[in-house]
C-alpha cells in the first residue's frame, strides 16, 4: 500500500508535465495555427460549390456534372484524413503538414488552369488530398496539449475558429465569381496554401508526446528511419472492441444532411426563389455557418460539464463515451427536423416567407450538425 501511495503521485506528475510542455501563450499559438490550416478544407469545399453554375458554363458542361467534383473532393478529403491521422501517430503531426500544404498549393493552381471538367477533377482530388490533413491532424494536436479536463473546450474553440470556413467560404466564393472568376478563388487559396506552409516551417514544433511515435520505436539496424512504412488507416475500426465504426457511421448521416441541403443550395432554394447573383447564393451559406460557430462551442462545454459530472459520480472514473451524451439533442431533433421542414417549405411555401424559413432551417441544421459531429469525435481523440 505505501508503495503505491508513493508511485501515484509520481505516476500523476509525469502525465502532468506532457501537458506542460508549452506555456498557454504558446499552446494559444499553436491552435491558431492549426486553425488557419483547418480552415482550408472548409473554404476548399466551400468556396466550390456557389461557383457550379459559372463553373458548369466557362468549361461547356452542366451543372450536375460539376457537382460530381463535390463528391471528388469529400472521398479525396476522407482518404487523406485516414491516412494523414494514421500517419501522424508514426511520424508526427509536424511533417504531415509539411507534406499536405505543398499538394493543397499545387492542386489549387491546377484547378485556376484546368480548361475541361476532367483536368478540373484530377486536380481537385490532389487539391483535397492536400487540405484534408487540416481537420484530423488539428484535433490531435489539441489532444498533444491539452490535458482531459481542458480539452472538450479547447476542441470546441478550435472548431469554432475553423468553423468560419462553412459561414465566409460561400459568400467569399460566391463574390469571387460574380466579380472576378472563379479561378481567382482557387488561385488565393493555392497562395494561402503557401503561406500556411512557410508558417509552419517557421513556427511549428512537433507536439507528439514524447516516445509515442512510432518512427521512435523503429530499430535503426533492421529498420532505417528513412525507409518508407505502410500504414492501414481502417485497423483500428476492425477491431470486435471498437465503437468507431457506428460514430463513424452517425457522423456520415448527420454530416449527409447537411449537404444535402447546401450541395443543390442553387438548384433548390436558389431556384425556388429566383436568385441568380452568385454572390447572393453564397450569402445564403451563412445561416448555416452561423449555426456552425454557436454549435461548437456550446457542445464543447455541454460535454466537458457531463464528463466531470459523471466521472464525480464514479469516484473519478471516467469513460470517453460520456460525452456522447451531449450529441442526442442535436442528432436526434435539430438535423432531422431541419430537412424536413426545409424540403416542406421549397415544396409548398413561396415568396419571401418561405425563403426566410429555409434560412432559418439551415441555421438550426447548422447547430445540430456541429454539435453532433465535435461530440462524436472528442472521444476518438481521447
């Protein structure tokens, strides 16, 4: 008993101090920066789709075609997040970043140049190849510095702050190309792109606990550390005790509802209501984006204050899953109930009552999306 008495207070102190690695001046430091490159994918995807119908016409296609570049990008994004995040474990978080913000640069420029729709799809999955570290390799980082009882409210600021990219990528998107051209966007974010990339290299150490990466953990006499290493991204979700594989598939449902409401925005409420102005169609982003914003750091602190709840309850155990609690209310009322009651308006309420209604729905869809998704992936990242 005296010996564990000792080692515990030992054992408390050494996970301690992985948290204190970096003062809150330089921990506020590195999630700005890691919320400027997880803004990317957002204004990637974002700044996209207000821009199909000009899109559609400059390359002499339709718009439905163009919107296959959509679907492009979210399975080039879901690949390279699995494969970012699997191998930000073995080599780190720094060098992924280094690796991706080069491809996001170059893919944007190739999507500015493209002049028919199959180079414009070649090089939007190279585009969103190199944006997708942004997001899952962000998150572990907020869960490098930040130790459990700090960290739901340091992942919902972080989101918060990327969460600008759904509110400003369309209307940002959408004036490009009523003003300028849609290739204008794609080359700022190529210029973007370079400059989180130059950031970085500057600025951004590696935030990997110590002796926890497995590129540490390689025998440099049968292994050397520069031969490359293969990496299943899906392992860990075929495992009998792994839960990710029914959080993976909440977060496809809740996340499908939301674009399924955006992706169409210009066929559907655009169309309905007689707006044409590009600018206008990405105006119409913000409700949901605004929702996107109150959502993440509302679920933040709702599943931080369950989590101490619940863990009091049990004498200091805790369960990541607590927070999962805090997800019912946004999946379960706010995304379903808001396509619904969007696709009951477009059908049957006209003029501009029934437009102020879509907006509203997507704000509520907004809320309960970001609320659902932020909750279902805190315990990954625990």
């Amino acid at each position: 008993m005296d010996t564990q008495s000792e080692e515990t207070p030992l054992l408390h102190s050494r996970h301690e101090a992985l948290y204190q690695r970096f003062t809150p001046v330089e921990k506020r430091g590195l999630v700005a920066m890691v919320s400027v490159c997880g803004l990317l994918p957002f204004f990637v995807s974002g700044t996209f789709i207000p821009s199909i119908p000009q899109i559609a016409k400059d390359l002499d296609t339709t718009g439905p075609i163009v919107s296959l570049a959509v679907s492009l990008f979210f399975f080039a994004a879901s690949l390279g997040s699995l494969t970012a995040a699997s191998y930000s474990t073995f080599y780190g978080r720094r060098p992924i970043y280094l690796w991706g913000l080069p491809l996001l640069s170059i893919g944007s420029v190739g999507v500015a140049s493209s002049v028919n729709i199959h180079q414009l799809m070649g090089w939007r999955f190279v585009q969103a190849l190199g944006a997708s570290p942004g997001l899952a390799v962000g998150a572990g980082v907020i869960g490098d510095i930040y130790k459990l009882e700090e960290r739901g409210t340091a992942m919902g600021i972080f989101f918060a702050a990327i969460l600008l990219g759904p509110a400003l990528a369309p209307l940002a998107g959408g004036i490009a190309a009523h003003y300028s051209s849609w290739r204008t966007m794609q080359l700022a974010l190529g210029v973007w792109g370079l400059a989180a990339f130059v950031w970085i290299i500057l600025f951004f150490p590696e935030t990997s606990h110590p002796g926890t990466r497995g590129v540490e953990k390689i025998d440099p006499v049968k292994r050397p550390t520069w031969r490359p290493v293969f990496l299943t991204p899906c392992s860990t979700m075929v495992t009998p005790q792994s839960q990710r594989p029914g959080g993976s598939m909440t977060g496809l449902t809740v996340l499908l509802s939301n674009y399924v409401l955006l992706v169409p925005l210009a066929y559907t409420i655009g169309a309905r209501y007689k707006i044409t102005n590009e600018a206008l169609i990405g105006a119409c982003f913000l409700p949901s984006g605004l929702g996107n914003l109150i959502g993440a750091p509302l679920a933040g602190r709702m599943s931080d204050r369950i989590v101490v709840r619940w863990r009091a309850k049990r004498g200091g155990v805790w369960y990541p899953e607590d927070r999962l609690r805090a997800a019912v209310y946004g999946a379960l009322f706010f995304v379903p109930l808001s396509v619904l009651i969007s696709g009951l308006l477009l059908r049957y309420v006209d003029g501009k009552l029934g437009f102020v209604l879509n907006l509203v729905c997507l704000f509520f869809n907004g809320i309960g999306v970001r609320a659902s998704l932020d909750i279902d992936n805190k315990p990954i990242c625990e």
